[in-house]
C-alpha cells in the first residue's frame, strides 16, 4: 500500500529543508526584484555624479573667483612688486611695514567710523519702512518698488549726483537750506562733515534693499502669534518687543553680516564724492589699497593691505555668527 502523496505542500512558513531551494508557488505573483549590493552601488555612484554635474558650475565660480584670488593675493603680498619690474620675495616686510604705517591705521579708524555711523541709521531705517510697508493698503507694491530704486543705481553716478547736492557752488541742498537763512556749509570740503556726508548716500543707497529682507521676515511671521497677544492685551510695542524683534533675528543677522562686509569695501562712492579728501578724512581703508596699487604701483604692500581687509571682515563675521548662533530661533509654531 502506497504512503501519502509525494506532492503534498509545506506548511505556510515552514522552511525548506536542509539542502533543498524553496520553489516558488506559480499561483502567487513574483514581487519586485530585491537591488543587488553591486546594483545600489551604482545607483548611488548615479546620483553622486548628478550631484556634482549640477554643483559643477558653482563650484568653479566659488574656487575661481573666490578662493583662487585670496591665495593670490596672499602670495604676492608676500613680495616686493610694482608690476614694471620682476617681484622680490621679502616674506613678511610688507606686515611689518603695515604694523608700524600710521596712515593705515588711520584708514581702519575712518572704515569703522563710516560703518557705525551708515549700518545703524540703515539699519533702523530699513526696518521701519518694512513695517510700514507690511500693509495691504492699495498702491502698496509701488512704494516697496519705489524705495529699492536707489540700491538699483550705479554707485559712481549715485556718488556723481550726491556731489553736486552737496556742492557749496549751486549745490541743490544748500539751496534748500537756503531758503530758510541758512547760510551754505562746506559738506565735502570739511573734515568734520565729509564722512558723515559719505555715509548718508551710503544709508540712502542701501536702505531699499535691505528694506526687502526685513519685509520678507515679517511677512514670513505667523499671524496667530499677534491675535493671541491683542487676546492677551498686548499693545504694537509689546508686540514689536515681544514677537516681532525675536522672530526678525534669523533676518537681523543675514542683514548685519552683508551690510557690515558691503560697508567694509565701500569705494565707489569715495571715490566718486571725495577721492579720499579733505585731509584724508574720508580715506577707508578700500580706498587706501587702491592708492596704494594703482596710484604707487606698490601692489605686494597693496596686497598686504587687502589680506588685513579680509582678515577684519572675517573676524567681525566669525563675531556674529557666535553671538547669534544661541538667539536665533526658526521655529515659528
């Protein structure tokens, strides 16, 4: 008498025996093929170089227009050149030079000079326009348009048009402040004034421009938080102190960091209004690399100057990543 049927099924999950391949049952469809290691593999290999195929180009620009030209100037700075004779290493000379050069000194003081007086009045200016800008009221697009033409103009026609406002021979303000007795004053001829001068067509440039930011940051601020406060009782200064200034410090820290950097290498407005004048009143220290290479065709001691520019800028950014990198907060909810 025959045993049971040879064909007889596992049971579901039941392995396979020792030594035997499990067989597929024909009623079941097959699944979606498992990737092999050497399949994902290539797959990531794909999509690291699609990656890079598109980080290409920005990167090229990155290390050719950024990199590149600080090492070269850190390396000619390291030599004695005047572009009409061949360089002479002289290592650290120039540094030396620099350390005890008091005219250099002198134009780190006019810089940081210009820069308190034009990012805070810029600053404070550009946020207030912001908030009286962050309105639905009709026409409200043109205005915004309108304040952000300045920043769209050439800064060595902005400086050109600037000098004659300023000029004390039919300068446009004198005449203003003419009309009220005032007798004309010397705005670009006194040492005193000259820098103050420089640094409102600086703040009136600028002002539209960093105005965009701090309207995006408000418009960006959820509109719930102020209901609950007006709930809460809270006037618009309490608000303004409470939710609208922390929540605008992601923003206040994008706006410091460019307009301090942009403030650093101000030149086309010196040089448009004053050359550096009266009395070097007004020669920052931008102004003072560019004498420096294209006036003295001293260009080693120029780049010397120009690594001291970028080392102050990167000490001043590095300095505000710090102090904002535990105040600043991204989560809106």
């Amino acid at each position: 008498m025959s045993g049971p049927a040879a064909t007889s099924r596992a049971p579901s999950g039941a392995s396979s025996p020792p030594g035997t391949a499990a067989r597929r049952d024909p009623a079941v469809p097959a699944g979606p093929a498992r990737p092999t290691r050497r399949g994902a593999g290539a797959r990531r290999l794909r999509e690291a170089a699609t990656a890079y195929a598109f980080l290409g180009p920005s990167l090229f620009g990155v290390l050719a227009f950024l990199l590149a030209p600080v090492v070269i100037v850190a390396v000619v700075s390291l030599f004695k050149w005047s572009m009409l004779a061949p360089p002479e290493f002289v290592g650290l000379a120039n540094y030396r030079r620099m350390a005890g050069d008091g005219t250099v000194w002198h134009s780190v003081a006019v810089t940081a000079l210009y820069v308190l007086i034009a990012i805070p009045a810029q600053t404070i200016l550009a946020l207030l326009l912001a908030i009286l800008l962050n309105t639905r009221l009709r026409g409200i697009r043109f205005l915004r348009a309108f304040f952000v033409i300045p920043w769209m103009a050439t800064p060595v026609v902005m400086g050109e048009v600037w000098k004659w406002i300023f000029s004390t021979q039919n300068g446009a303000l004198d005449g203003f402040l003419g009309l009220f007795g005032v007798d004309p004053v010397a705005w670009l001829a006194s040492p005193a004034l000259a820098l103050p001068a420089v640094a409102a067509v600086g703040v009136w440039g600028g002002t539209g421009y960093t105005m965009l930011f701090f309207l995006a940051g408000l418009q960006g601020i959820p509109e719930h938080l102020y209901e609950a406060s007006r709930l809460d009782g809270a006037g618009r200064v309490q608000q303004f102190f409470a939710i609208t200034l922390p929540l605008l410090r992601p923003t206040m820290f994008f706006v410091l960091v460019t307009s301090i950097i942009g403030s650093f290498q101000v030149f086309d407005t010196v040089f448009a209004m004053t050359k550096g004048g009266p009395d070097d009143a007004t020669t920052v220290l931008n102004f003072k690399i560019y004498a420096t290479a294209f006036q003295n065709f001293d260009d080693g001691y120029a780049s010397a100057l120009a690594m001291l520019l970028f080392g102050l800028l990167l000490l001043l950014t590095l300095a505000q990543v710090l102090y904002f990198r535990k105040r600043t907060t991204y989560d809106y909810s």
